[in-house]
C-alpha cells in the first residue's frame, strides 16, 4: 500500500496552475509518489501529465465535477487516460438530501460507459452515509446499486468513525472495492471534535492500516480538509512521516 497526498488538503495553494505546478513539487519533496488532484483550478490534461512527469509522481484517482462526469463523461474519461489516471472520483453528494435513488440515477450512465472504456468511478463518503433511510444505511443503498466495477468506494476512514462506524469493519466489509482509501485523524481540542495530522490524533491507525492491507488497498491518501490554521504542507509531512515510521512508501 502507498501514500498518497490528496490535493484538497492544499486546494488554496491550487487556484492557479502555478500553484498546481509548485504544490506537485513541494508534495514530491515531502517524500509522496502518488497524489490525488482534488479541489484545483481547471487545467489542460496534457499540462498535468508533463508535471506528474516532472515530478515523478502518479495521479491514482482525481475528485471530478459531478456535472461534468455525467455531461462531460466522454472527455473526462479521455482526459484521466491522458495523464494516467483510471480512477475518476465523485467527492460529494447529497444523498441524505436528494436520495439515494436520485444518486443512482444521475450517476449509472456514466458509471457504465467508464467502465467499457477501462476506468472505474468510485465514490467518496462522508458522515451522513451512515444515516438509515427505510430501515437500510445509504452507503449500503449504494453498494447494492452498482457493481463493484461500476462504482468503487473511496472509503474515508475518518468519516466513517464520525458517522458512528468502525473504518475496520468497512474495510473487510468492502474488500476489493476499495483501492483507494482517506486517511486523517480524529482529536478532540477544546471541547470540538477537529481533523488531525495522522498520530496525532486518537483513531486507531495500527489496525486501520493492517486491515487496509490485508484487504487489498492500494492507495492510503493523506486528506485533512481543516488544518486548523497550521502550513497544510507540514500537516501531510508529519502524516507522511507517521505512515512512513509504519513501513509504508
């Protein structure tokens, strides 16, 4: 399993392709051999594939536009192929607004066609999935709609144990639909529940990553959304660093 940095993590260091350009050397720096792009300003594929190359770095799987993965999905698709990436990412929707059968609509499409052309859709939690509608949780909804290589689950283990679940038990649970994975840590700070540099938190990462791996996880991607006012980059060093210190690259 590799380390992944996810670029939503340092989106305000990304609104212009400079900024996309700089913060791809920074994370190589920091030790990273695979990100996720995420949360940037639009840029030109073959732009992205130069700089992935520059770098040496690997984009595994991105967070696309919804509008554009159902309007665009042509196109998105020739994109990711042109700068090597088979993982097209759907970061958030509102399930527990809009339903779980408005989701599998807007979305089964295009979960098809990416499919025949070798790519694979795969779909980003948060808390709320965890939320039971006619008696089933919608994350289960979900799974059951789609085949697994119609729609993967980018499992963020973070919000799975917001969401009252236990990210170990997903993780077997999901064997096989999960390359990728969201890795940040839970604290507690002042009475508030706050994300947190991997370590320095209290989830159980020791079982987290083990399971991750004997479930077959590719990908382990470093993804804090707040840093609370710290350098987001030295944020995912440290995270970087504590994977690191447990035998992952």
């Amino acid at each position: 399993m590799q380390i992944g940095a996810q670029f939503y993590t340092i989106r305000e260091f990304c609104k212009t392709t400079d900024g996309i350009a700089e913060s791809l050397k920074k994370v190589a720096d920091i030790g990273y051999k695979t990100v996720q792009i995420s949360g940037t300003c639009a840029f030109d594929a073959e732009w992205m594939k130069e700089e992935l190359r520059k770098n040496g770095l690997k984009c595994v799987i991105t967070h696309t536009k919804p509008e554009r993965i159902v309007g665009e999905t042509e196109k998105v698709i020739e994109e990711h192929k042109t700068f090597g990436c088979n993982r097209i990412g759907i970061g958030h929707y509102d399930v527990a607004k809009n339903g779980v059968q408005a989701f599998i609509e807007y979305y089964k499409e295009a979960a098809k066609l990416i499919k025949e052309n070798g790519l694979f859709l795969s779909y980003h939690n948060h808390d709320a999935e965890f939320m039971k509608t006619d008696g089933k949780l919608i994350l289960d909804q979900i799974i059951d709609a789609f085949k697994p290589d119609e729609m993967g689950i980018t499992l963020d283990t973070y919000w799975v144990q917001s969401g009252g679940g236990d990210p170990i038990w997903w993780l077997n649970k999901l064997k096989g639909r999960t390359p990728c994975i969201h890795l940040k840590d839970m604290a507690f700070v002042e009475k508030e529940r706050r994300m947190a540099v991997i370590g320095e938190g209290n989830m159980n990462f020791e079982g987290i990553i083990k399971a991750a791996i004997d479930n077959g996880v590719d990908y382990a991607l470093v993804e804090q959304d707040n840093c609370y006012g710290e350098d987001p980059f030295d944020c995912l060093k440290r995270s970087y660093q504590y994977l690191k210190a447990q035998g992952l690259e």
